[in-house]
C-alpha cells in the first residue's frame, strides 16, 4: 500500500510540474489531465485513509471472504495504476506481463464472486421439498375405498 501512495504521490508532482510546461502537450486535452489529477487527488486520500488502519485490524473486522475481496481489490487496483504507468511512460501495457497479471487477478475475482452468491443463494429444504411435492400429486385411491364410501352409479342404495 505504501508502495501506491508513493505512486500516486509521485505521479502529482509529475503533473504538477507539467503544468508548468503546457506547451509539452496539446491544450484540448489539459480539461481530462486536471481532472486525471483530481482523480488521483482522491485516491491518495482514499489510500491515506486506509493507511491509518493497521491491516490486522481491518483484517480482524472482516469475514475470510471479504478478506479476499479487499486483497483482490488492493491488487487489482495497484496493478491497475502500474498500467497507467507504463501508459504515461510510452510501454505500451498490453505487450507487458501486467496484462496477464491482471487477467489472473480477474479470474480470482470471479471465483470470490461466485462463492459470495452462492452463500446469497437460498437452501433447499429437502425434506419439506418432498412433502410439498408428495400432497401436490394427484393419487388414485384404492377400488374397495371408493365402492365402500361412495356408492356406484346406477345401483340403489339398499336399506336396511
């Protein structure tokens, strides 16, 4: 994490001096770079923020699965930022090992959400599952307890 404020730090101050500089790059695109570096501006405080948690304390408050969702996160977004490095410094990032990393980090994520919904999903009551489909079905009742509680048609009914 350290590592991702002294990036992002780094990256502003590298903005800051280009500022200086406006005739390095074209002018129609000074709008996205302010506002690439207000982005930035709020990540660094994001960082900052979740700096001052140690991360066994964050850790301790999180169930195993959240645990790995906030590693994946973290992951992700510092190779995600390593791209926009080596964008910035003329590699192009697709050509690199970072895209497989990514990719890789991708995949874990789909895992993770795959386990998160089928702890969302809703069990199965086998038991109550077989009643309820047991009382839906139609049974044919047996020939001598249909003859003996209704009587058949065209028979008169005999007195005693």
């Amino acid at each position: 994490m350290k590592r991702i404020i002294i990036f992002v730090s780094t990256f502003q101050m590298e903005m800051s001096q280009d500022d200086n500089n406006m005739e390095e790059y074209p002018t129609e695109i000074h709008d996205y770079l302010t506002a690439f570096e207000k982005s930035l501006g709020s990540v660094d405080e994001m960082l900052k923020t979740m700096m001052s948690v140690s991360r066994s304390e964050l850790l301790q408050k999180l169930d195993p699965l959240e645990q790995a969702k906030l590693d994946l996160v973290s992951v992700y977004t510092l190779n995600s930022m390593f791209w926009v490095y080596l964008a910035t410094q003329g590699i192009n990032p697709k050509e690199h090992p970072v895209k497989q990393e990514l990719e890789r980090i991708r995949t874990y994520m789909n895992k993770v959400k795959e386990i998160a919904d089928k702890k969302k999903a809703s069990k199965l009551d086998k038991g109550a599952a077989s009643r309820f489909v047991k009382n839906a079905l139609w049974e044919p009742k047996a020939e001598n307890e249909h003859t003996s509680k209704t009587p058949a048609k065209g028979k008169k009914r005999q007195r005693d």
